[in-house]
C-alpha cells in the first residue's frame, strides 16, 4: 500500500510538471507601454474570427452617451474582402498587407449627443464620433493585452468601403483598423511634455 501511495506521488508530480505554463495576463502598464501604431506585420500569424469576437466583446465595455454603443464594426477577414478593403485605404496599403484582419469602425449618427431627437448641444454628432473613438481605445489596449497589434487609419475611400459592406447612409466611416501581430518592434515617438497638454487651476 505504502508503494502504491508513492507511485501516485510521483505520477502527479510527473503530470503536473508536463503541463503547459500558465499564460500571465499583462499589467494595464505594460499594455500602455508596449501598444504602438504598428506598421509592419507578420505574415506568418493569424487571428481566429473567436479571438477577433472577444476582442470586439471587450469594445462593449466602452463608456458611450446615454449608453447607446453607437459603434458598429465591420470586420473583413476572408481574403476577398481583406484584399478589396486593402485597395480603398491609400497609402497604408502595403504597410498592413499582411495584417490577417482589417477592420472598419463606424458610428450610428443622431444617437449620441442627442435627447428625445433633439441635439443636446453644439458638439451634436461630434459626441458620437467621440463614443466611437473611445471604443476603438478600449479595442486597441485589449488588441495589445491579447499579443496583438493595431493601427489606425485615416485615409480611406468611404464611399468605396460602403459599398462593398452595405453599411448603411445613417453610420458615418470613421476608420479602418489593421489587426495582427508586429513584424518588428516600432520605436515610440517623443512625447510632448505634461505641462504643454496640462493646466493646473
């Protein structure tokens, strides 16, 4: 009985020692530390369309007016619709060719900033390109707390991308955001100091 006992010792020990090291989720600093507008992807890797789902998920957390989550994303990750996508973004094209996901973030107009359909105040849509960009924030630090990384473009042919998603005239095209994982580490630029962006009453 006694050898019994130590073989099943030593055979939990055995199993316990074989099985895969626990992954460490980053620090909230470490995620503001390391995200970088990336530039340059690797071709190699690739994004599930679940881990792409739970990344959207976390956008859902997103403070928004009224709490009326105006962002829609509109995501290509089949190679027809990623390649199509690739030519309606000017010059960014070959800088994430190889990102495996693009993704286009729009926001719903007269949600946020408005009461009973009326405009709140002088901002009035502004607010809902507001909500849209805090929600593409929370996407790109919880893009970088899974491994992966992001860039967020500007240039775009808008009625292009309408038309190739039926996204709707009442959602206004703010960006295209690239998914995947850095071919290389970017540098960080300088940042300006606090007290030019700062005043202290």
């Amino acid at each position: 009985m006694k050898k019994l006992l130590i073989f099943v010792l030593l055979a939990c020990v055995t199993l316990s020692c074989k099985q895969a090291p626990r992954q460490v989720a980053p620090s909230f600093e470490d995620v503001l530390s390391t995200r970088r507008s990336v530039r340059n992807y690797d071709a190699s890797k690739t994004i599930t369309e679940e881990e792409v789902r739970a990344l959207l998920t976390a956008t859902q957390e997103a403070p928004s007016w009224a709490n009326v989550e105006p962002t829609k994303y509109y995501v290509a990750m089949g190679e027809s619709n990623r390649a199509a996508l690739l030519e309606m973004i000017g010059g960014n094209k070959e800088r994430v060719c190889n990102a495996p996901v693009l993704i286009v973030s729009t926001f719903e107009r007269g949600k946020s900033g408005f009461f009973r359909g009326q405009q709140t105040n002088e901002i009035g849509d502004g607010w809902g390109a507001y909500d849209n960009g805090l929600s593409n924030a929370y996407l790109i630090l919880q893009a970088r707390a899974m491994g992966f990384d992001t860039l967020i473009m500007g240039m775009r042919n808008a009625d292009a991308i309408r038309a190739q998603f039926s996204i709707p005239d009442t959602e206004t095209i703010m960006a295209v955001i690239a998914l995947g994982y850095r071919a290389q580490e970017p540098n960080r630029p300088e940042r300006r100091p606090l007290d030019d962006i700062v005043s202290f009453f």
